[in-house]
C-alpha cells in the first residue's frame, strides 16, 4: 500500500481495493459527494455502487462513528474515515463489494487507510495551489484586458492585489515557447528581471507569453541586426537561456499605449523568427492614427458614433463598450477572439452582426475591416488632439482622410520597402487583400500553388518586419496604404 501511495497516489490505491473487492472504491466526504471513484468489477454499474455508499456516508456522518457498513441483500458498504480528527466532516473511504464479502478485505482497508489518507492531503495541497496558481493567472489575463482596452483605473486595481506593481512607460514582450515550456520559460522571465515584470500567459495563442517591461529594463544600447534593430536585455538575456525561444520586443510607450505595443511585439515577433539570435525588436514607424490629424478624428467620432451611442434593449444584452472591446478583440485575433474574450464563437458572431448593422459596415471585408480598424486607433490614441464640437464638418469617407498629405507620406513609408522586393511582391500583396486575405483564392488568381502563396507572404514578413499570416496582422496598415497610394494616382 505505502509503494502504491508513493508511485501511483490514491488513484492506484483505490484501484487495488477495488479490485480485491471486485466491485467499487472510492472516496466521499461527509454529504456523500464522491471526490474520487475506482471501479474494479464491470458487472457492477457505478452509479448503483455510489449511491449506496453515498447513503451510507450520510449515516456514518449523522452517527459521528469510527466505522459503518451497510448491507444490501446482494452487497455491503464499508466505510471508513480518512481523518478521525475532522469530527465527521472529512473524507471518507468507502468499498462496495458483493457478498460474501472476501476474505481480509476490512483489514486491507484498514492498512490502507493511512497511506490513502497522507496521499490524499498530499494531492488536496497540490489540487488547491494548481487553483491559486489558476487564479492569479486569470488574474493577470484580465489585468492584460483591460489593459489592452485602455480602462486603466480599473487595471490598476485589480493590479493592486498582485505583484509586481504596473510599471510605466513600458515596452511589451512577446516570448514564443516550443512544446510546454512555457511555466518554466515563465520562471526564467521572473529570474532574469528580478521580478520586476509582469507577465500573462496569452489566452490565445497557447505558446506564448506577454511581458509587460519596465521602459529602463530594456534600454541599453541594442545592436542593428541585419533586419533591424535587435531584442533589449530582457529579450536577449530569454533567447539566450532558452533554446528555441523566439522574443519580439516593442518599441517604448505609455502604459495607455499597451495595445500598441503588443501588436509591436507580435511583429517583431515574425521578424526573429527568421534571425539566428532569435529576438528582434519592432522596427520604428509611424502610426498612421497619428498622421490623421483633426479631420481624420472627426471621421473617426462620426464613424463610430452608432456604435458608441448603442444603448442595449436587454440588460443582458452587450452594450456599446462592451461591443467595442469585442470588435478591438476581433479585429487584432479574427476568431481567436473567442479565447480572448472568453465568450462563444456563436456569441462573437451575434456581437459582429450587430455591430455590422450599427456602423453600416460589411465586416467580411478587409476594406471595411481596416477602416473601422483605424476609427478605433485614432479613438484610442491619447497623443491625438480631438478635435472641438465647433470645428469643421467631418469627412463623408475614408477616402478624404487618406487624401492628407500627411497620410500620403506614412503611406509611401509603408510601401518603400514592398518596392525593393522584386516585382512580385506588390503584386502579390494586392492581390491577397482583394481577396479578403485568403490565402486560396489568392493562390489561384496568381496561378501558383497554396504552399507557393504562403511562402511568398512569409519571405515578405521578414522584408516589412510585420505579421501578416497571424494575428494580430499587418493586413489592415497594407491596406490602407495601398489605398492612399492609388488615391494620389
């Protein structure tokens, strides 16, 4: 029995009373809930054997006694406390087997009683700090949110209850783990820092981990890689220690900003992929809700007003905020959303409906998806000037605020590097975004094969040091600067 505890704990233990019984094993606590079962004889159905025993754990609790058999014309309870000192509240050890009752069964109980009760306070502890360990990182996820959604307040609140504190300014790392490594990856993080960062295990992509870093953590002078700026101390110190590993690294922002700077990472991210050390930091650029200017923020406030004014019908009906976060959410991890937000696929898709029908947008399309991509940017951008009540009417469409000179620089930005890539490369890119960044049907106008399609957007991650085949995407920045570019044609 003390071998049975050490390599195989109470599962192994049950197991062998249950089959010595030949019939049921298992452990219940006082109201007859069973907390572990065995079944060691298949001509008898578990539910019949668990209720008895579970009535028969209800009489020994209710007689407070130090032993309990209960007999049926066909079989026998026999129960057992595990712990005499919990005064009939602890768990119970109980053996359904059929009559004649084999011989030495209740010394066989007895002798395991010991072992079955130190294996099961053993796997109790270790059961309550997987549920700590469980909490304190959905924690941390939804500290993450809100984050990500800029209710900052609310973020430092929920903080407050976990350590380290928010840092600020802050650069974002994401860390990309081979296999399961990712608990201990996590330990290393913690090491490396001093415990001065703050990391979440992304609730979407399962071998990733997002590092919230203090700005002075990671600025140290970095070396100029041969595809850009490589990875701060944080990120070379990980890709170092861990084979494997891959770190992207954003650039230095705001804790409001902290939705920018993962997607920063995440595209740095696509970029060390392809680089020997494994780590890279996002190349600098311009975000382009900051080159909008007072007109592009009035198109976007004009853009989103539906939305923002929706007042749900039901109480429990999602309001605007709420449908706000879930179009952010959609837009940067398409239907990973769902992992994201914790809601259904179903419920996702009703949101997106709605918030289709409020805006007037067809959301299937990336020409829709980016413009309403970049109304939430510029809304959530606290640089940005917002523009007066009084001021002038807002631009009638997106086409206007793409016509502003300085949307026409950012854009040529954007595209210079697409143009050193060969003469395939523009058009491989246009023709993927006309359709709606599917990779099939984006093969076939090309007349080359998916895999061929494939290949040829990942060689132009590298080029542009941006996602493009995972979310969160550079689809949307591609788009737009396309656009602006054929505007000014």
């Amino acid at each position: 029995m003390y071998r049975l505890a050490r390599t195989g704990g109470s599962p192994e233990l049950l197991r062998r009373l249950a089959q010595r019984a030949e019939g049921w094993a298992g452990i219940l606590d006082g109201d007859g809930t069973v907390l572990q079962a065995v079944a060691g004889n298949v001509r008898w159905p578990g539910h019949e054997a668990a209720g008895l025993a579970a009535r028969a754990a209800r009489e020994l609790t209710a007689r407070a006694a130090g032993s309990y058999s209960l007999d049926t014309d066909e079989c026998a309870a026999l129960l057992l406390p595990l712990d005499r000192a919990s005064e009939g509240h602890g768990p119970v050890l109980a053996v359904v087997a059929p009559k004649p009752l084999p011989g030495g069964l209740t010394t066989l109980m007895a002798d395991a009683v010991m072992p079955l009760a130190l294996s099961w306070a053993s796997e109790s502890v270790e059961r309550k700090r997987r549920r700590v360990d469980l909490a304190e990182s959905r924690g941390r996820e939804a500290v993450l949110h809100l984050l990500m959604t800029g209710q900052l307040s609310i973020a430092h609140q929920v903080a407050g209850a976990l350590r380290p504190k928010l840092p600020d300014p802050v650069r974002v790392c994401v860390v990309e783990c081979s296999g399961g490594q990712r608990d201990e990856v996590a330990r290393i993080c913690t090491d490396v820092s001093g415990g001065r960062t703050w990391i979440v295990r992304c609730p979407v992509y399962a071998r990733h981990l997002i590092l919230i870093v203090p700005a002075d953590d990671e600025a140290e002078p970095q070396t100029e890689g041969p595809e850009g700026p490589e990875g701060g101390t944080l990120g070379l110190a990980v890709a170092g220690l861990v084979e494997d590993c891959v770190v992207g690294v954003s650039e230095e922002v705001r804790l409001p900003d902290t939705a920018t700077a993962y997607q920063q990472a995440f595209h740095a991210l696509a970029v060390a992929r392809g680089l020997p050390g494994r780590h890279a930091r996002f190349g600098a650029a311009p975000e382009p809700a900051l080159v909008v200017g007072a007109a592009g923020a009035r198109w976007a406030d004009a853009l989103l007003a539906p939305l923002l004014a929706h007042l749900p019908r039901r109480s429990q009906d999602p309001g605007s905020q709420e449908l706000s976060a879930t179009l952010a959410s959609w837009l940067a991890f398409s239907s990973h959303a769902t992992q994201h937000l914790k809601i259904h696929r179903n419920t996702l898709a009703a949101r997106l409906k709605l918030v289709g029908e409020l805006l007037g947008l067809d959301l299937n399309r990336v020409a829709d998806q980016a413009a309403v991509d970049l109304a939430l940017r510029i809304r959530a951008t606290p640089a940005l000037q917002r523009p007066d009540p009084g001021d002038a009417a807002a631009p009638r469409d997106l086409d206007t605020v793409l016509r502003a000179p300085g949307v026409q620089d950012w854009a040529l930005q954007q595209l210079r590097l697409v143009g050193r890539a060969g003469p395939t490369a523009e058009d491989t890119l246009r023709t993927w975004l006309r359709c709606e960044a599917q990779l099939s049907p984006a093969a076939a106008e090309l007349g080359i094969s998916v895999p061929g399609a494939r290949k040829r957007l990942t060689r132009l991650e590298a080029l542009l040091c941006r996602s493009l085949l995972q979310t969160p995407s550079a689809r949307y920045d591609l788009w737009l600067a396309f656009r602006a570019v054929d505007l000014a044609a």
